[in-house]
C-alpha cells in the first residue's frame, strides 16, 4: 500500500537568464514567484529559461522542488543571511513543506496540480548557489547536508499554481529514499556494489546512472572542485 503523503505547493518559481556576475557565466538562478496557474510541459515550466542547457533542463530536469522545510536549517548554519532563507531562494520551481528527502523515493510518482510527474535524481550543486545567496560555502554545504532538492520528469502535463495540491500516487522504490540515493550519489567511498545497482535502475535519470556506473571501478576518483567552486 502506497504511503499517504500530501501537501500543498507553497510558490511556483520562474526565472530569466541574465548576467549576473562578471566574468562568469549568464544564469535564471534567481526566480520570482508566480502569481497565477502555469503550464508544466515535458521539458520545463513554459516561461522558465536555463542559462546553460548543458546541465539544466531537458526531460528528466524538468522540474526542481526544494522542501522549505530546510529554511529553518540554513538560517540556523548562516545567521547573517538569514532573511535570504525563504521559498524559491535556491533557484527551485516548487515549494512545499511537508515533502522531504527522507520521506519520498526515487521513481515515486505525484499528482502535481494538473501535471503527473516522477522523481529522477536529485540536485548536484554548483558554484552559481555560492554567487546567488553570497556565502563561499554554500554549494559546499547542500552538498554535504544532502538537502539539495530533486528533480521531476513529467508524465502527464497540466497546470501549476501556488495553493495547488502535490499528493503521492505510486512509490516504485521503496528501498531508495532521496536521502540515501542523495547520501550515494556524493560518497567518494561508496561501496561498488551499491553503485552497480543504482546504474542499473531505469527510473534514474541518464546522468546519475552513469555517475554511478564510474563509481562501480574502486580506482574511480571523481573531483567536484570545479562544480562547487566554479
């Protein structure tokens, strides 16, 4: 029986690319809250833009929910900036409380609104955190925390809007919660076998099950520096 998880979407975010930051690349990092339905397409929020396609957006990057159940935690770690702790501070598309990386699993699907849509990865933090919020270690410490956010392929597109229902409907892999998925995806040590199963489960986007393919060879060293500190 699928576990009975509700909640209500606190803000649905949108950005535009724009340069930021001189010398360094355009980003839609900062987004503002909507203030009525939008439409969830396959590929993104209509209206919603990435700076680098690369590594932002597409299919299995459509969506980016952020708990704002992590707010109190970052004002606590960074109280000098603790006013900048509130829904869509982190770039994320949705907000919610309620719905964290410990309680939902890869693969679990959500009615959303009038969207569908399924869990495929979490977020891997880059530099751009540490230049929008104006804290050196913040990528660092999403990373370490695992209170990073993930990511939704859409089934069925629909319409979003703050107030809007996000109920779990199927749970596919009970045994894989975000946080241990999250937890694996950043251990430089992690068990081999682990990594042969996580590349093997189909429900996992491209990018994280060849991430963790490589992690299967134990001579395998992967270096973040350039990730995190840009």
């Amino acid at each position: 029986m699928t576990e009975r998880l509700e909640a209500t979407i606190l803000g649905v975010f949108t950005g535009k690319a724009r340069e930021r930051w001189d010398g360094k690349a355009p980003s839609a990092i900062a987004k503002q809250a909507a203030s009525g339905p939008l439409w969830l397409s396959k590929t993104g929020i209509i209206g919603d833009e990435q700076a680098d396609t690369a590594v932002h957006g597409g299919p299995e990057k459509a969506l980016h929910h952020y708990a704002a159940d992590h707010m109190a935690h970052w004002a606590s770690q960074f109280p000098e900036s603790a006013g900048f702790f509130k829904p869509g501070c982190f770039g994320e598309n949705i907000s919610s409380l309620g719905l964290t990386e410990e309680n939902l699993c890869l693969g679990d699907i959500l009615k959303m609104g009038g969207a569908t849509v399924e869990i495929c990865q979490g977020r891997q933090p880059c530099w751009k955190l540490n230049l929008h919020t104006g804290i050196a270690a913040m990528a660092p410490q999403f990373q370490r925390t695992g209170f990073t956010g993930w990511y939704y392929r859409v089934l069925e597109e629909g319409e979003v809007a703050a107030g809007g229902a996000i109920r779990l409907e199927q749970r596919q892999h009970p045994d894989w919660t975000l946080q241990r998925l999250i937890t694996a995806r950043f251990d430089p040590r992690l068990d081999p076998a682990i990594a042969a199963e996580l590349a093997e489960l189909t429900l996992l986007a491209e990018g994280w099950r060849t991430a963790f393919a490589r992690k299967v060879d134990p001579a395998y060293t992967e270096n973040t520096d350039r990730r995190l500190k840009g």
